[in-house]
C-alpha cells in the first residue's frame, strides 16, 4: 500500500486521523502497533523501483503542561531543541513520537538515545527504599528498531518510536554502588539533557540521519 498523496503533510495528517488517500486500508493489527508500541509500522508494500528523495525523520509532540493540559501538536525537524516538564511525559501527555516517512516507503527505521548532566536515582527495593546518585550522571536507553523490519521485496509507508516511556523510566545511568548502600544497583535519569539520534533507509538506499536535544529541568 502507498499513499497517493504529493506531500508529506497529509501523510502525518493521516496519523492523527484526519483526512487521507490511500489504496485499500491498514489492517488492524498495524494500527494496533502504531497505537500501543514504543516502536510501530504501517503496512507494507512493493518497493518501488527507485526514489530520489531520502526518507524524512521528524518529532511529533504535543505541548502543554500539568497546570494547562495538552495544548496544540508541534512538529521537531531535525536539529530542534525543546524543553519538557518531567511531569508532563506520558502517551496521554506530551506524547513525543519520532517518525521516519517516505513517499514510496521505507525499508527500516531505528532510534537511540544518550542523556547527560542527569539526575539518576534508583527503583524501590523490597523495603521501599530508593537511592539518589550524588552527582549528575549520563546515561542511554536500549537501541529502539522497529518492531519488524519491512519484509524482503516491500516497503513500509513509515515507522513510529514512541518516546515518552524512554526517556521517563528506561534510560539508565549504569550500576553504582555508592557509600550508604549495601550493593550494586542499576540508575535511572529522572532529568538531564537527552540526545535522540534516529535512521532511516527508503526502497532504494537512501538514507536520513536525524538528531533531536530534549531537556527535562529537575525538578
């Protein structure tokens, strides 16, 4: 499936499910994905023979606050900068998605991320008790691909990485062992300064290279 559409702008208008051209549908469990997962597609289909024009990644997030609620959707191009409210991450909430998009569709996508000058604390143990690192720390979370890669011989009209849950709970600091603690545990950012660097390859072997700063204060 392709979109008939000349401009990228109703390709992102499709994902918010405004209007759209496409040749038969999406099926639901590639809607599913794009919902509910870190990492989603669209449905794919037949490569193309060539395409001379990369794919192209991006950040869609809403802005707003716990105080005003989501207020309207931005879009990030690659090398933008935004500030978000530790408070304000969530999927309900600022909802910060990198996409990699393509006219003719694109074979693969990925997204990593790095933190520095962050604040890194501990999970709970079994009594409650939490650990906060003495100084600011850096940090990654795991490497993001796609859930699945386009299959061999077709395309994917784009991929979708979900960010919010990343960059909230899952980038770690390392293990520490610091003075008042009886061992090692693993770190986790609550704030700091995150580096998202994402890839994509169109049918062809086109290929975009994308980087975004978000910061979260401490609060």
């Amino acid at each position: 499936m392709s979109y008939l559409a000349s401009s990228r702008t109703e390709k992102r208008n499709s994902k918010l499910g405004l209007s759209r051209r496409t040749v038969g549908i999406i099926t639901p469990l590639a809607v599913g994905a794009l919902i509910m997962g870190t990492a989603s597609t669209c449905s794919d289909s037949g490569t193309p023979g060539s395409d001379s024009t990369p794919p192209k990644i991006y950040i869609l997030k809403w802005n707003g606050s716990p105080a005003t609620g989501r207020g309207s959707q931005a879009t990030i191009n690659s090398g933008g900068q935004f500030t978000i409210d530790s408070n304000w991450l969530g999927e309900s909430k600022a909802d910060i998605r990198v996409y990699a998009d393509d006219d003719q569709g694109s074979k693969w996508a990925k997204v990593t991320g790095n933190v520095a000058g962050a604040k890194c604390s501990s999970l709970p143990d079994s009594h409650s008790v939490t650990y906060q690192a003495p100084g600011l720390l850096s940090g990654n979370f795991n490497p993001q691909p796609p859930q699945q890669d386009a299959p061999s011989g077709s395309v994917r009209q784009s991929f979708s990485f979900h960010l919010d849950d990343l960059i909230e709970k899952k980038t770690s600091c390392g293990e520490h062992k610091y003075a008042n603690m009886t061992e090692k545990r693993e770190f986790f950012a609550s704030s700091g300064t995150w580096t998202i660097t994402a890839e994509a390859e169109n049918c062809c072997g086109g290929r975009s290279t994308a980087t975004f700063t978000i910061i979260v204060p401490s609060q």
